[in-house]
C-alpha cells in the first residue's frame, strides 16, 4: 500500500492474477464490492491506484 493525500494504491504480486480486490465501508457488513479500477501491471506487481472518496475502508483480495 502507498499513500499520498489525494491518492492511494494497492498492489500485489503478479502471479496472483487470479485474485480480484474488494472492499467494504464497515466490517460489520456481510457484503465485500468490487473494486472497479482494473488493476494494472507495473513490473511485477497488480498496482490500482485512486483517489479515496472515504475516510474509512476496508480492503481485501479474493480468489476467482
């Protein structure tokens, strides 16, 4: 994870291309959303990089 105040980006390695990232507001919700920024490959890293538009989230990666 990288952080800058108008930009955050989330990485993992590239081998895990069958993992999609996913996100909730509160841990208490039962439901995890896609994140709809496709990832791109920056060497070999999966990198989605964006703006946070929340103060608080959480963030996890799934298997296909």
């Amino acid at each position: 994870m990288d952080r800058s105040p108008s930009r955050l980006a989330l990485s993992w390695p590239l081998v895990a291309s069958d993992y999609r990232l996913e996100f909730k507001d509160h841990l208490a919700e039962t439901q995890w959303l896609p994140v709809l920024i496709p990832p791109e490959a920056e060497g070999d890293r999966w990198v989605v990089s964006f703006k946070p538009t929340s103060p608080l989230r959480f963030f996890r990666l799934h298997k296909e």
